[in-house]
C-alpha cells in the first residue's frame, strides 16, 4: 500500500530535535468526505510507504491510543521521522497513530 500526504492538513509540526532526530507530526481528518485527507489511512500496515514532500518513508509502526490529543513517542536518533495521526473511524475515542521512517 502506497499512501500520499497532500493539501489542506490540519497541523504540522516539524523540528529537529536535541539528539538530531527529525520529526515531522501531521495531524488530519481521515475517512470520507471534503475534510479527509487521509484516506484510506486505516488500510496502512508495518512496511508500507508513505511519500511526503517528495521523500519516502517506511512504515515502522501502527497503534491506536486514547483520543486525547497526546501520542506517546520513543524514536532514535539514527532515523527521520514522519508519524500520521487522526482520529480513528474503526474505533471510537481512540486516534490512530503511525509512524514512519527513513
């Protein structure tokens, strides 16, 4: 499965981190309609690719979490890092979250 990231996202949040680990988190709507720039995220699995801003990453990691705004992250500095999240449409009050690397 291929998923790519395009237009009208509801956050981004880049930096590089302390320990040079570089994070990019994007935060959207998901499932059908006007608003849902993910789709069909919940389709995505462990070794997938995701392109963003013409890179390439490879999914890691699939969880879902409480639907409380917070996502829980241990990464390494020997990665670049993409993580999707948005609330999930299979499971009420939880978000999916997925994290890619490169």
């Amino acid at each position: 499965t291929r998923c790519s990231v395009a237009r009208g996202l509801g956050d981004v949040y880049k930096r590089q981190l302390e320990n040079s680990t570089h994070l990019t988190i994007l935060a959207a709507h998901s499932g059908s309609g006007p608003m849902a720039i993910f789709t069909p995220i919940e389709l995505l699995q462990i070794g997938d690719e995701i392109v963003w801003n013409q890179e390439s990453y490879l999914i890691s990691d699939v969880y879902y979490t409480l639907k409380d705004g917070d996502i829980d992250l241990s990464l390494s500095n020997q990665f670049q890092y993409l993580v999707l999240t948005t609330c999930s449409q299979r499971q009420k009050g939880k978000q999916l979250v997925i994290i890619a690397k490169k």
